[in-house]
C-alpha cells in the first residue's frame, strides 16, 4: 500500500500502521485522515496563538476518534479492556505482516 503525501508525524503512523496490518479500503480512508490529523496537529502544536491552540484542541479529538473507529489493538491506551479485546477480535481477521 503506497503512503499518501504526509509529513514526518503523519508518514511514521503510516507506516507503522501498513508495515503491520493490511487495511480495507474504508480503513484506509480513516488511517490517511489520522495521519493528516498528526500532521495538522504537530504544525499547530510550533504556534503559540489562542487560535492554533484551539485548533490544535480539535485536531487533537479528531485524531482520537479516528484512531477509535479504526479499533486498532494497542493504539488507543485509555480504552478499557473490553474495548481492548473488541478491537483485537476486529483486527484479528486483518492479514498481518511479518
């Protein structure tokens, strides 16, 4: 799977997330969002206007509830076990690369 155009943040979540599971093509639309979320966010995080800080705040939740929806194992740490297991379970049909 070819990495989309991303920053540094943005690619190395790329491609640690692609080096290790094959994503579906919806997954794959969530994982380029998350990734350009990291990239938005470490560019607002270099500012220190009131602005880039809300934005940054915002950024921030959205790349927490991308990351959630694409349920990958050990990526979200404050899901609880339940949680931890559901998205096992859902990964766990994913080929995963060696």
């Amino acid at each position: 799977m070819t990495a989309p155009k991303l920053k540094a943040g943005g690619k190395k979540f790329w491609l640690e997330i692609t080096e290790n599971f094959t994503p579906s093509a919806g997954e794959a639309l969530l994982l380029v969002e998350a990734c350009r979320a990291i990239d938005r966010c470490d560019q607002l995080a270099a500012k220190d206007d009131p602005r880039s800080i809300a934005e940054h705040r915002m950024q921030a939740q959205l790349l927490s509830r991308l990351i959630g929806q694409l349920g990958i194992p050990n990526v979200t740490p404050a899901t609880s076990s339940r949680g931890q297991a559901a998205n096992k379970a859902r990964w766990a049909g994913h080929e995963r690369r060696s």
